[in-house]
C-alpha cells in the first residue's frame, strides 16, 4: 500500500482537486467477460468523489475534491457551502474518473452513490446526480451506506481479506464496533453514547488552539508531547463493553485547561494533545482487541477518518502482533471520505441482486446494518 | 427543437417535453413527496408512455435559481448528469423570468413572488409587448422586463409596483403567504393569477428556453450551477466566533448594480464628498452629467442605500470614467469590480470602445481594482493631485 500515488492540485476557489493511483495498478488487465464495473459517486460531506472500480477491488480511477481549506476558517464543515461546491464540482469529478481509467459510459455496468448517512444537502446532489446517469444511461443504481463504505475500503489493498472480521469504524460522525459477518451483513456490537471519537478530537483541537481539522492537528502535536503528563478518566458503559463515550473526556480535558487558567499556569498543548489522544487511542484499541479475542475471528480492520491517526496505527498493529491478530488497515488516503470504498461496497451488494429505485432518496440518519430495504426496491 | 425543461425550485415539481410548437408532455406534481423522490420517476412515467425520448431531445432546460437552494440542486445536479450522459447542452432559464413567462401575452405589469423567507420574495416585474404583426394570426409577444429577477423585502415591491402606477398580476407561491399584507401595500388595481398559471410550470421553462437557446444562451452542464441570489447564512454571518483565527472578510448584503435614477442624487453627491473631498462633485454637476446622452452612472445599492458610484462618458468613442466612489463602511467587497464591469458593459452601448482614467499614483488599492479590469498604465500627470500633492496616473483599456 505504499505505492499510492496523489496527484494534487488547488483550484482558483481553495478546492484540492485528487487523482488517487495505485502504482502498482497502472497498467489493468482489458476487461473480460463477467467483470463488473462500477462508477460510484460520493458527496455526504465535504469531498466530492467520483471513482470506477471493476470487481470490487481494483480501483481504476479515483478522483477526490476536498473542500476543506473552505470550511477551515468556519471551524467545522458549513452544510450550504459544502453542498454549493458539490454541484460545481461533480460533473468534472465524474468526467475525470472516466478519463483516469480511459473508459466510457459504455464500460460502465452500474451507477453508484452513497444515500446516507451525512449531510442531507449534501447527499442529494451525489444522489440526484447518479438517479439521473442511472436513468439517461439505463444502467442499474446502487444506493450504499457510507459507513459500510468506510469499512469496505479495507478490501481494497488487501486482497486476501474476507469476512468475517471485526471492524473498528471512528470517523467525526461516527464511532462504531462492527462484526462484518459476510459482505453486506453487519453486526454492530458498540458504539458512542454520545460524541464521535473524530468530534472529541475536533472539540478539543478547537479548545487548546489548534484549530480545525483537530484530528490531524492533535496527530501532530501529539508527537512532541508526552502521553502520560496528564491523566484523563476513561468512561467505561455499564453492561455495554463495546460502547463508547468521549464526551466525559472532552469535558475533563476542558476543566483542566480552565483549572490551569485559573491558576494562571501556562499549558503544555503537546503534552495535552498526547495525552488526550493516549486516552482517546486506549479506549479505541481496547475494546477492539477485546471484541476480537470474543468473537475469534483473528482479523481486526479499521476505518474512518480516525483510522489514519498514528498513533492508533501503531498501538493496534503492536496489540494486532501480540495477540495474534491479522491487522488490517486503508491507506490514510483511503481512510478520509473518498469514492472507492462505495464502489467496493456496491460490487458486493451489485453480486446479491441489490438494486435501488429511481425513487432513492438521501437519508442523513440512516442506519448501519438493518438498512431500509425500502430504498432498494428493484427497478 | 425538442427540449426537456425541469423546475424544481418551489413546492412544484415540474417537468416537459416541448417540441417546436407543440408540448408533448408534461407532468407537475405538488404534494408531500420530496422532489429527490419525484423527479427522476416522473421522467421515467413519461418515458413508458411516449417511449424513449431522451436520445431525441436537443436540450435540456433548468429553473437556474432563484428558489430553495435544495430544490434547485436537485434539479440542477439531475439535468447535469442528463446532460453529461447524453451529451446534450443546457439551458438555464431565471426561474422568475419563467414564472412570468405563465403569463404569455399579458399586457398588464406581472409580478411572480417566491416566498424567500425573512419577510422576502423572490421577485420581479414583466410585461409582454406585442411584436410586428399586431392584429394578424402571426402576431407574438415579446417579454419586456422591467425589473430583473433579485431578492426583495416585500415592502419594496410593492413600492415598484405603486410607482409604475399600472394594474399588475401577481403569481407565485409566495401571494398566499403575504396576502394580507400585499392587499395594504399595494395601491395599483391588482389580480391573483388562477390555479392553471400561479405556479412553476415546465411547460413555460421550455417556451422560454427556447427564446434563450436562440440567443446563444446555451452551456455546457459541466459548468452549470444555479444562481441563488443569495449567499449561505454562514457567509452572511461571516464565519462562526469560535472558528479560528482568521476571519472571513465582511461580507455584503444584497448588492445591486444599477443606473442612477434622478433621486439617488442627493445621496450620491454626499457618497462622492466622503470619498472624494475637495475633488467631489457638487449635486447640480452630477445632475447635469447623468442626464447628458453621452453618459453612463451606475450607482452600488445595499440595503436599500447607496454604496456606490461611477459614471462614464463618451468623448468620440473613448469612455472617460470618472466619480468613482465606494463608501468607506463596503470596502474589500468587490463591489467597484462589479461596478466597473457593468459600467464598461453599459459603456458599450453608447459606442463607447476604450475607457481611459485618472488616479492618485499613490492610490494602490484603487490602481489594483483598475488592473484587475484590464487597465495598463500608459502615462503620468506630474503633480496633478493637491492635498496632498500627488502625480495622476493614466490607465487605458481598449477593447480587443
């Protein structure tokens, strides 16, 4: 997975603009007979992606346009701007990933897009976009839940990984702990209470100065800083050993910071940024090393933004080590929202039949796992 | 020509297929079903009763905007990805422009009204004037406007229709929600246009895109996004008090480009004395200057005040520009580009074919402006400026 290439460039408008290649996969095979390829489109929050997978697990094209430098100077993601940028930039996404991957809409066997969960606004321009290719194109569409996105990005640099797996899912909006029991089919046995672990990071950037996006900026800080300076309470969920809660921490993190005000002592941000993610990355690593000593399937995967914090890199691959566990995790380029991952994640759902309706709709809050078969109804 | 037009920007979701002469199909729906739901499906119940269509079309129309910002996306993000997959261009039609266009024919000053919330409309005001062939079965209409679709307090509109003076029919989803205050408002004879023409119809998009395709007002989809006429409430607020250091530049309002009418100039001449001092105009200059015929003023209106001057004239085909001012409080809003730029446009209709100025050499953020616009500098006036003393740098720009 070192062999990832990012072509960059930044737009009159602050927008990144990436080409995402994999050295290795330059050159692909001509397509045969029973190969499936799918354009997937994604825009729940503020990446326009558009990329072409053939088989689940080889990415052809993938193109990713990264509104973030917009939305820094709000601190946090603005819905309308993010959804205005969306319409600007998709058709240009989309005609990229085709010339990446040097394919026509011909060579396309079905359409794509995440339908939830995100940003409502924001969806819908992915989701109208694809209905519309879907129809003009008469090709199948296929509606994909981003998270199950996030976790079928670990299909794609490691060919030999099959479910069943446990997933570690921690992103700004979510934090989870999923069984993958076989393609498409999730078991979720924890989540957060109440903040994502990518939130925590975000909030407590924000109070300490660092700005957003947090979860890089603590990453950063944190290497110059000493994880046991200060000690932080764990929460711990009684009767629920896989579920999470950080907003306890955020708050303790907050009344230090305070407590150190009111005596007027300065702060030590790397030492607080160390030692705010030591406990964040603790929480994380442990529960997941627990659920996978329980359910024995030796293979443990992450995904999500969070999933590219080094230091959670680290510790699971040591826990991974000591206990005999199969680690398995996206590049960092592949753990940031980008349109890949739903290309793999619709491949498995295009193989079981899954169709959606032209009648799919965006839906902000949609669930992992038992997803609403209602927007699959089949064309 | 065959067209597709789609409007998604109100409570109706609207689409049509029109060719030449005759509207082959058209299917609106306003119910609680969102348009994300409705639009694609309508597409396709027409395609299973005339049968494949969308190879045959030569355009596809789009409501641009104003309206729910939403709204207009899906529509927009759905003619987009028809266009790319068909390879088709687009045509993006003003939805209020659209609205009035329901209206075909009608003498009368027309009003559509989109409820815009916070007490606003999108609006504007139209009137069709017969063309040529008056009195014979060829006769058409052409559709004056009089007022270009913006974003307005309902107050003001009313205000506009009260000063033509002339009955007006008003349409749009936005009459019912101001009524009551509408029927005390206005003091023309007015008219409720009835439930076959108060909403958005696609049937008229197409009409009139077939106007707009004619006059070249066709894009690619690609660059197409929809025009809002309004910022995000993020940009309005001017980013969130605990979103790092860097704020965002105030942002503007509302901003207007327009003529000078005769009863901005009171208030312009106090505009040029802030900014001009000594080398202000006196109120009886600029009143002289703006009614000459070879002369172009363009005043910046932000809520409901002036912001902004500049004028121009024509000395045999050079466009001397001068009185350019920008109230101290609007600064670093764009709003002397946008000025200017409408001013050159304008220009060009006086026969007006390079624009020459004058500026304090010392005057860096204005000398910037003028390069931006396409302005060289070709020469100095040692010394020309007093208080302080200051040479007069001369810019050029002629047009290609």
């Amino acid at each position: 997975m070192e062999d990832i290439k990012i072509n960059k460039t930044t737009e009159d408008d602050g927008v990144i603009f990436m080409s995402v290649k994999k050295e290795s996969e330059k050159e692909v095979d001509a397509k045969k007979d029973g190969d499936v390829t799918i354009l997937a489109i994604e825009s729940s929050c503020d990446e326009t992606a558009v990329a072409i997978v053939r088989n689940g697990r080889t990415v052809l094209s993938n193109i990713i346009s990264s509104q973030i430098a917009l939305h820094t100077v709000y601190g946090g993601v603005v819905p309308e701007i993010a959804s205005r940028k969306h319409i600007e930039k998709i058709d240009y996404c989309i005609k990229a990933a085709l010339e990446e991957a040097a394919l026509t809409f011909d060579d396309i066997d079905a359409i794509a897009v995440t339908y939830g969960p995100g940003l409502v606004g924001a969806l819908l321009v992915g989701v109208s976009e694809a209905k519309a290719l879907a129809f003009a194109l008469n090709k199948p569409l296929i509606g994909v839940h981003h998270i199950e996105g996030h976790i079928s990005a670990n299909f794609i640099e490691n060919k030999e990984l099959e479910p069943p797996f446990v997933c570690l899912v921690a992103s700004g909006g979510h934090s989870h702990l999923v069984v993958v029991k076989d393609y498409g089919e999730y078991e979720i046995i924890g989540q957060t209470r109440d903040d994502a672990a990518g939130e925590a990071f975000d909030k407590v950037a924000r109070a300490i100065g660092l700005g957003y996006p947090g979860g890089p900026k603590i990453d950063k800080a944190a290497r110059e800083g000493n994880p046991d300076a200060i000690e932080f309470p764990k929460t711990k969920i009684e009767g629920a050993q896989y579920d999470f809660s950080f907003s306890g921490l955020k708050s303790a993190v907050l009344n230090y910071i305070n407590g150190a005000e009111m005596k007027g002592e300065p702060i030590n941000q790397a030492d607080l940024a160390a030692s705010f993610q030591k406990n964040v990355v603790d929480v994380l690593a442990g529960h997941a090393i627990d659920a996978v000593k329980k359910y024995g399937y030796k293979k443990l995967a992450i995904a999500g933004g969070v999933a590219s914090n080094t230091a959670l890199r680290e510790r699971l691959e040591k826990d991974c080590a000591d206990n005999g566990i199969s680690f398995y995790r996206p590049s960092p380029v592949l753990c940031t929202d980008n349109a890949a991952m739903i290309g793999t994640a619709a491949y498995y759902e295009y193989l079981k039949g899954v169709r959606s309706g032209l009648d799919l709709n965006a839906v902000p809050n949609l669930p992992l796992g038992d997803r609403e078969r209602r927007y699959h109804a089949n064309r | 020509m065959k067209i597709l037009a789609i409007d998604t920007s109100g409570l109706v979701a609207t689409v049509a297929v029109a060719d030449g002469d005759v509207l082959v199909s058209q299917f609106s729906i306003q119910f609680k079903t969102t348009h994300s739901q409705i639009l694609v499906p309508m597409l396709d119940a027409i395609q299973s009763n005339i049968g494949p269509f969308m190879n045959t079309i030569d355009a596809i129309a789009i409501a641009k905007g104003p309206g729910s910002f939403t709204g207009l996306r899906i529509g927009a993000a759905t003619a987009k990805g028809l266009c790319l997959a068909l390879d088709k261009p687009l045509i993006p039609v003003p939805t209020v422009d659209a609205l009035a266009y329901n209206l075909y024919g009608t003498e009368k000053i027309i009003c559509p009204m989109m409820d815009a919330r916070r007490s606003q409309v999108y609006t504007g005001l139209y009137t069709f004037v017969p063309t040529s062939s008056e009195g014979t079965m060829e006769q058409k209409f052409t559709m004056k406007t009089i007022e270009s679709q913006t974003v307005l307090g309902i107050e003001e509109i009313a205000d506009k229709i009260n000063e033509i003076g002339k009955p007006v029919v008003l349409l749009g989803d936005g009459i019912p929600v101001y009524h009551d205050k509408l029927e005390k408002l206005l003091k023309v004879p007015f008219s409720v246009a009835n439930l076959n023409q108060n909403r958005q119809s696609a049937a008229a998009v197409a009409a009139l895109a077939m106007t707009i395709y004619e006059e070249g007002g066709a894009i690619s989809g690609m660059e197409f996004a929809p025009d809002y006429l309004r910022q995000s409430q993020a940009e309005r607020e001017g980013g969130s008090a605990d979103g790092g250091k860097k704020k965002l530049p105030k942002r503007p309002g509302v901003i207007r480009i327009r003529e000078i009418r005769a009863e901005d100039i009171t208030e312009a001449a106090e505009l040029e004395k802030k900014c001009l001092g000594a080398e202000a105009w006196t109120e009886k200059q600029l009143l002289e200057a703006q009614a000459r015929d070879d002369t172009v003023y363009v005043v910046a209106e932000k809520t409901g005040k002036i912001v902004g001057l500049c004028g121009v004239r024509n000395v045999s085909g050079d466009g001397e520009i001068t009185n350019v001012s920008v109230s101290e409080t609007c600064r670093n809003e764009g709003i002397g580009y946008k000025m200017l730029k409408q001013l050159i446009e304008r220009g060009r209709g006086i026969g007006i074919t390079a624009y020459t100025l004058e500026v304090r050499a010392q005057n860096a953020p204005a000398i910037r402006l003028y390069e931006k616009l396409g302005f060289k500098s070709e020469g100095v006036r040692p010394n020309f400026y007093e208080n302080p003393t200051d040479d007069a740098a001369i810019y050029w720009r002629k047009e290609q």
